[in-house]
C-alpha cells in the first residue's frame, strides 16, 4: 500500500513538471494577441495592454496569464519534490513569479495589486536558482550556462526599465521579445529535469 501510494505521488509530481511546457504554450497566446487586434499598437503597447481591450481580447489574455501563473507554481511544486535540498529557493522564486502572473490576470495595469506591486521580479532569481540546485541532478554545462545568462538578461533588462533607458515607441516590442527567453526558459528546464528524472525512473526499475 506504501509503495503504491508512493507511486502516485512520484506520477503526480511527474505530471507537474512536464505541464509546465503550458507556459510557454500559453505565452505564444499573450506575445502574439495584439498583433491581431484592431489598432493595436503592439511596438509601443506592452503585453498587460490588451487586459484594456476589447472583452474577447482582454479576457483572452487575462485567462492565459492565470493559466501561466498555475502552471509556474505547479512547476514550483514539483521543483520541491524532486529537489536535492530540504527547501528549494528555485520552487520559491518560481512561485512568487507565479503568484504574480496569477494576479496580473486578475487585476489590470491600472492598479498596483496587478504583478503584486512587481512581485514578477523574482524572475530574476529562478533561472540562475534551479541550475544550481539541480546542477548534480541535470549534469549540462550548456543548460547552466543558458540559465546563468537569462538570469543576466533579467537584471539588465530590469536596469534599462528603471533607469528609462527604453523609448516608449518599442517598449511593447521589447517587452515581447523579453518574453519569448523568459517563458521559454521554464519549458526548456521542465524538459531537462523531466529527462533526468524518467531516466533515473527507469534505471530503477530495471534494478528491482
């Protein structure tokens, strides 16, 4: 009975990872909406624009936010189940970034509580977070690497929006482009663990 229950929880944690590839299925949905509505300036509009549009636009991509933010802390979830450390900082930063997409489809850009007054900075933390935590587990130089230098894409990409390095004319398109490495990254890590771990899955069961 254990063993069974055992079981389902790994197969349970095991789904959680690899539905994280709805984030950056979802996204291709957010980066791409407003390049389809009627004068839509998407160079200049960023992404949260469209939640001001017209209503099977807005909650398009209100839904597809909070699709994005559930599947990120199910991720975050299955990141504490299968990490090497009591308490997983990758889980944690994943979350909050999560918890933050989950309200920006709740409440628009006209109020602070949309991103949870920029609790979406946390993005910076996961990627550099869970190369290093699972960094005995996934055993690639080249994902440590990639993880490193989107961590570095964050923190720059934050300092030219606070210093107001970026013109308002393309901020929308710079903001798109931001996204495509920033959603991609969590398939790509759900990809890797989940490879590592249906590897090491298999290796024991062809011992018992």
């Amino acid at each position: 009975m254990l063993a069974e229950k055992g079981s389902t929880v790994n197969n349970l944690n095991y789904r959680l990872l690899k539905q994280a590839h709805i984030i950056w299925i979802a996204s291709i949905v957010n980066i791409g909406l407003g390049v389809i509505i009627p004068d839509f300036d998407f160079v200049a509009k960023s992404i949260s624009y469209v939640a001001l549009e017209d209503p099977v636009y807005a909650y398009t991509h209100r839904i597809a936010d909070i699709v994005i933010g559930l599947s990120m802390c199910g991720f975050a979830f299955a990141m504490q189940s299968f990490s090497p450390n009591r308490f997983s900082t990758a889980m944690l930063a994943t979350s909050l970034f999560g918890i933050s997409m989950i309200s920006a489809g709740v409440w628009t850009l006209e109020t602070p509580l949309h991103l949870l007054y920029n609790l979406s900075i946390f993005m910076i933390l996961a990627p550099m977070a869970f190369a290093l935590e699972f960094k005995n587990v996934i055993k690639s130089s080249m994902f440590e690497s990639l993880s490193v230098a989107v961590t570095v894409l964050h923190v720059f990409m934050f300092w030219l929006i606070y210093a107001g390095f970026i013109p308002q004319e393309i901020n929308g398109l710079i903001q798109r482009l931001w996204a495509i490495p920033t959603m991609g990254w969590f398939g790509l890590a759900a990809y890797k663990l989940a490879c590592c771990q249906f590897t090491a899955n298999k290796k024991i069961n062809k011992d018992t």
